[in-house]
C-alpha cells in the first residue's frame, strides 16, 4: 500500500478537521478529538508494544530483543515490530498521548492526527494548539508533532511548529538560541528526559508570539529584486543548473505565485516582503524540494521528517535567520524575546 500504510494501520489512524491524512486512508472526524475520543474512534490505535528476547532454539539472547505488539496472536507474524538492543526503552502510544495532555495542562491536547504507519511500527500524532496570530492578513496556527518507532529505526522526535493556514506551509524558527524540537533515544532514561522537554516546551505559547511578533515586523519590510537575488544566493549557493533551478522557483513563488501571494503580509506593490520571501522558501520546501527516501521509507514520509526535522527544516531556520540578520532586525528580536519572558 501507498506511504506506508497497511491493514493495521487503516483502524488505528483518526484525522481531524474533516481532511484525510497525506494518504487518503484512516478515520475522519469532525473538529479536533481528545485523548479520549481519539480511544473511542480508533482504539486499534493504543496496542501494548513489548520487549522480549530473541531466541534460536534453546538459545535466548541477552542482546537482541524483539520488540512486539501484544494485540495481535502469536501466529500473526505482523506482531514482531523490530529487533533492538538491551537498552532500548519502548514508549506506548498511550503514554505519547498522555504526555501531550500533560503538556497541554487542564484543557487537554486536541489531536489533528493520530496513527500508525507499517503496521504499527512507526507512529505520529499532531496536537493543535488553541489559539492562532495573525500577521497582517495571513493566520498562523501552533501544533506539537510527536513521532517515534517501535522497530529502533528513529529517535523519538518532538518539537514545536507554526502552521500557515492558507498553505499548511510549516515554520522552523531559532530566536535567540531557545530550542522549540529535540530528539531522544530510546534508551533507559527516557521517560525522564521526556519530562524534562515537556518543561522545555511550556514556554511554547510565548515563544509562538514572540516568533509572530518578528514576522510581523517582516511582513511591512518590502525587499527589492536587488535583495531577493542576494538571498537566494545566501541560501542556496552554486552555479550549478539545480541550484539556479532551485532559486528560480523560490523566486517564482516570492512573486506572486505562492499560495495566497496577493494577501498584503506577502506582497507590497509588486515586492515581495520579507515574511513574504521567507513563506516562498517555506512553500518550496514543504511542497515542492526533492526528497530522498531512506530506511525503507516512501517519499511522503521522508518529506515529512525533512519538512519538520531534517534539512527542510534547517533551510527554514537559516532563511529566517538571515532575513533577520540583512535586515537588521537582532536588536528587535532580542527587545521581542526579552518582552515575551523567553529567555
């Protein structure tokens, strides 16, 4: 099946805001569910996964282990996930989820996607923050991506991304050094590292302000074709014909072209703006940059970890560095993060 997606998968996956996932499959729901709906929508969902040693024959090792679903017999080969080593620590889907109302404190998380991919064996959930900004006339959303394996193939992943409505482009940001991602191996102490970035990531409401306040500030800068050919030189140099092709495009879509290009936040009489230039790149590299699939992944899924974790997501961060930088706006950030209590 396409992007990953199997039998397995089909019932333990619920998508929210009436859209189906990026593969078409899995349960649609109206709004954001809870932790608790999601149970009642999708409970093939919140199978147990286990860690058992690896035996051949009378032999049992004390080095590899199977990691195992305990929903499915022991005849259904689709219930061995992975095998791992002595100190690999499982995370349920449970406790993921469990984490995320934690971090959303008394209101809870509402979820926008929740599911499985191999069946069963890796696994995403996407929680929406309650409340968007606005820069200009464009709305930017939050939402906390948690994503991790049952086979010992990724780290358990988590961070923080602004969502632009109109184009689901996502926005990687860096003001002043605060992390807004981390990544952690499954290892023993896990769990106690997963609270301590849930502590790390209480601060995201601020942070989420205090990053719209500076592309606020980049919305009124209208930037020249002098500038805008500076910048893509800057963040994608060489002479080579994908690296103009690949400044051709960002370019195309700061112009006008990128979705919603004529809204007042993206162009001022005929310039693209700063935050404009900076949402092509984004769109670029949510939607149209070449991926490579690795480690038996299909093209969807390896956009998605490039989009939020990867190099989609560092060429976001150094484009929003340097249209800081170029337009001489540190001093600003540094007066917004102070304001916002972010430090």
């Amino acid at each position: 099946m396409s992007a990953g997606v199997f039998e397995l998968d089909d019932v333990a996956s619920v998508y929210g805001s009436n859209k189906p996932a990026w593969h078409g499959s899995g349960i649609v729901l109206e709004g954001q569910p809870t932790s608790a709906e999601v149970e009642v929508a999708a409970p093939g969902f919140f199978f147990e996964v286990i860690k058992t040693p690896v035996r051949d024959g009378d032999f049992i090792s004390s080095r590899h282990f199977w990691t195992i679903r305990q929903d499915l017999p022991q005849t259904d080969s689709r219930r061995y996930l992975g095998i791992v080593g002595e100190d690999y620590k499982v995370v349920n889907n449970r406790e993921i989820l469990n984490w995320c109302d934690d971090l959303a404190g008394q209101s809870g998380a509402r979820f926008e996607t929740v599911g499985t991919l191999h069946n069963g064996r890796q696994v995403y959930v996407c929680a929406i923050m309650p409340k968007g900004v606005c820069v200009k006339d464009d709305t930017l959303v939050q939402y906390l991506l948690v994503t991790t394996a049952h086979d010992g193939s990724m780290k358990w992943k988590v961070g923080w991304t602004t969502v632009r409505v109109v184009c689901a482009n996502t926005l990687q940001m860096a003001l002043q050094g605060l992390k807004s991602g981390y990544e952690l191996k499954h290892t023993p102490d896990i769990k106690e590292r997963m609270k301590k970035v849930a502590e790390a990531l209480k601060n995201a409401q601020t942070y989420f302000k205090a990053s719209a306040n500076v592309l606020d500030s980049m919305s009124r800068e209208a930037v020249n074709a002098r500038f805008v050919k500076a910048y893509l030189e800057a963040i994608h140099p060489g002479k080579s014909s994908r690296a103009q092709k690949i400044r051709g495009e960002i370019r195309r879509l700061a112009y006008g072209d990128q979705i919603g290009g004529d809204m007042d936040a993206l162009m001022h009489k005929g310039d693209p703006t700063a935050y404009g230039l900076f949402q092509a790149t984004a769109e670029y590299v949510d939607h149209l940059k070449a991926v490579r699939p690795r480690n038996g992944r299909d093209a969807d899924e390896a956009r998605l970890d490039s989009v939020m974790f990867g190099d989609g997501a560092a060429m976001k961060g150094r484009s929003f560095r340097l249209l800081v930088d170029q337009l001489g706006m540190e001093t600003k950030v540094k007066k917004i993060v102070a304001a916002a209590d972010i430090n």
